[in-house]
C-alpha cells in the first residue's frame, strides 16, 4: 500500500528567509487583486494552490521542496518531504503571547483514493499554544515513500484555523 509520513512545523519568519534566500522567483505566482476574496487582498499565491481564507490575512503561500527550495513545478520524488508554507500577516487571536491554531491535511490520489487523514496535527498544543510570531508562518509536509502502479497525481487538502477566534484558511494542491 501507501506509506505517508507526515509532519507540521512552525518556522520562525527569521530563520526561514535565511534558508529560503532568493530562490522564491520562476514559479507560477498569482497575485490575489482587491477584486478577489478581501482575506485575501494582496496575497501572494504560488504553485497554483487554491485558497481559501476567513478572518485572517494570509501574506504568501507556496511549495517548498526537502532543501527548502522554492518548488518551480509541483513535482516531487518518492521519499522527498514537500512542504506547503503558509505566511500571514494577521488573523490568529493572541492570549499571552500565544496562538491557539488548529491544521489538518488529507492526501488522495488522482482518482479520489485517501492515503492519509490527519485531524489535528497541532494537537499537542492545545493547552499550551504556539508562540504567536511562530504560528505566523506554517509549514505542512507529506512524504510519499511507495507509489502503486498507474497512480501519477495526489492532491493534498489542508485546512488551518484558529480555536479561540474566527480565523481559518483552507487550500490544496495537486503533486
């Protein structure tokens, strides 16, 4: 069958530039206008996710390969980590220094078949929170380790929201 690993991090903004460097230009970018959802305005999407955002500002989004390389095309090798990087600006409710977000991500193949289902991937979180400038920027990877015959394409849906406010950002995209 499938084997998935997945993993959530939280990139500190300082640490991330530094690796990321100059490497984010060459992909397909859209830029979300005033005339497009207004959580959106402004919003620097890449690798064609499609998004979808309530109550929070998301600042950029985009695939990063396991170098943290931009990813020109949302291709990957089996055993390489992709990751969707999701920055924003504002949104998450703020107690203490602390956010309290929630983020799950679902893969499929093509043809609509499940691999993985994860729920809550900051669960352990919950009581404690994050620190609010590191749940500024999120990271979601998958790991596809074992491909069976005739499957080429998944798409992975995720979803990250706020437990104590309004704020919610839902995408996918397809590898």
């Amino acid at each position: 069958g499938y084997y998935i690993i997945m993993l959530a991090a939280l990139l500190a903004s300082c640490d991330f530039n530094s690796s990321a460097g100059d490497k984010k230009s060459g992909t397909k970018t859209k830029t979300v206008s005033s005339s497009d959802n207004s959580a959106l305005n402004g919003a620097t999407i890449k690798n064609d996710i499609e998004l979808e955002a309530t109550a929070v500002k998301v600042k950029e989004v985009y695939l990063l390969d396991a170098g943290n390389n931009l990813l020109k095309e949302n291709i990957t090798r089996v055993g390489e980590k992709i990751y969707v990087v999701i920055e924003v600006d504002t949104g998450w409710v703020k107690e203490n220094g602390k956010s309290f977000i929630g983020a799950s991500e679902r893969i499929s193949t093509s043809s609509g078949t499940v691999i993985v289902n994860a729920d809550d991937i900051f669960k352990e979180y919950e009581t404690s929170g994050l620190d609010a400038v590191d749940a500024k920027v999120i990271s979601l990877s998958a790991v596809i380790t074992e491909v069976k015959a005739g499957v080429e394409n998944f798409v992975v849906q995720f979803r990250v929201w706020d437990k104590k406010g309004n704020g919610e950002i839902k995408g996918k995209y397809y590898f």
